[in-house]
C-alpha cells in the first residue's frame, strides 16, 4: 500500500512538473497591434518552426468587431492560414483566409482575391496577394 502511495506521490509530482513548463522549445509569443485610420486589430500570436495559431481581433471604429482564432503555416517569410471569427451580431462563425507577411519585425496582413469552393473561401491562386496596399501593418507590443 505505501508504495502504491510513494509511486502515486511521485506520478503526481511528475504530472505538475511537465504541464508547468508548457511552452515547447522553439516557440515564440507574441503580441502585434496595428491602427489603420479609426480601426484597430491586436494579433496575439505563437510562432513555431512552421506553423502559428492565436487570436485576432478587429475592431472597426468601435462600433463592431470580428474576434477569432488564426492559425496555419509558416513558409520563409510568409504566413498563411485561415482566420475562425464571430463577427459581432451574427451567431455562425465565419471562415476566411489570412496571409501575413514578415517584415522588418513587423507583420504585414496581405489582401487578395478570395474564391469559395465546397463551402470553404481560398485566396484565388491566379491572383498574387497584394501586400502594398495593406489596412493592418502589426508591430510588436512591448
């Protein structure tokens, strides 16, 4: 009986000691926000090698807000991914692609011509995502 206790005690101190220390190795957080004109987006991200998740949300002119989960990979200086979001007074979350763009420790959120197969929107893949002309341009908090 004791040692199922000691071996019980020793599990348990097991299991807290490696759920503390949750991040992985190789994985970075970070909080973006960005203004363009009377609209902000905060970015809460994790990078890891090759992929990335968090949360966005945007607030337009304080008067409503999309707020959701972005995930998906990481490609050289490119992120793209999709963004899960409830836009503010509608029930049924919405799906859409996301595309950011490192640069100079900033990230530059990409616009394009987007396309609905089977129900899912994609960045149309004969037109280039245009980065120029961007609303959002993230930097860092902090």
């Amino acid at each position: 009986m004791r040692d199922a206790i000691k071996l019980l005690f020793i599990w348990t101190v097991a299991a807290v000691i490696g759920c503390s220390n949750n991040k992985a190795p190789n994985e970075t957080k970070m909080p973006y926000k960005a203004i363009y004109k009377n609209d902000t987006a905060n970015l809460n991200i994790v990078l890891k090698d090759r992929e990335f998740y968090g949360q966005l949300e945007i607030n337009y002119n304080g008067l409503y807000k999309d707020s959701g989960d972005v995930s998906g990979i990481i490609k050289g200086d490119t992120l793209r991914g999709t963004f899960y979001f409830q836009h503010y007074g509608i029930e049924t979350k919405q799906r859409i692609p996301i595309a950011l763009l490192k640069k100079d420790n900033k990230l530059i959120m990409g616009e394009g011509t987007m396309e609905i197969f089977m129900n899912i929107t994609f960045f149309k893949k004969t037109v280039p995502i245009d980065y120029q002309k961007s609303k959002f341009v993230f930097k860092k908090i902090g």
